[in-house]
C-alpha cells in the first residue's frame, strides 16, 4: 500500500476525526471508505451522462428503436 500525504482544513479534520471516533475506525480507513463512494459515484454520473446525451442522438435512438422492434418479434415467437 502506498503511502499519501495531504491537508485538510482544521473544521473538516476535527468533523473526521469526530466521526472516525464514533465509528470506532482509524481515520485513515475512514477517508479509504469516503473516497471509494464518491469516486464510485462520479463514475455512475458519467455513465448517467452518456446514456442522456445519447437519448438525444437521433442516430443512437433509430439503431435502439430498430433492435427493440427485432427483440420484441423474438419474444412473440
């Protein structure tokens, strides 16, 4: 595991070491755990973003509307 050295501001040091304490964790697993959430959720909200800019693809949307009209004639069979 590779080591990584970084600031924080005073409030938001104390608010974690408050809460690493009531969660009995170290603080260290608990910046772990926080930052593997929000990397998770950047993540979600740039697959979130291309599924909307390709809603707006007319192109995208006829190749879509086409293979749902082919899977709907193989469900029917």
């Amino acid at each position: 595991m590779a080591t990584f050295t970084s600031s924080l501001p005073d409030d938001l040091l104390a608010l974690l070491s408050k809460k690493a304490e009531e969660l009995k964790l170290p603080k260290n697993k608990l910046i772990e755990k926080a930052l593997s959430i929000y990397l998770d959720q950047l993540n979600r909200a740039a697959y979130v973003k291309s599924y909307q800019k390709m809603a707006s693809d007319k192109d995208v949307m006829a190749i879509a509307e086409e293979g749902m009209a082919d899977y709907m004639q193989q469900v029917d069979k």
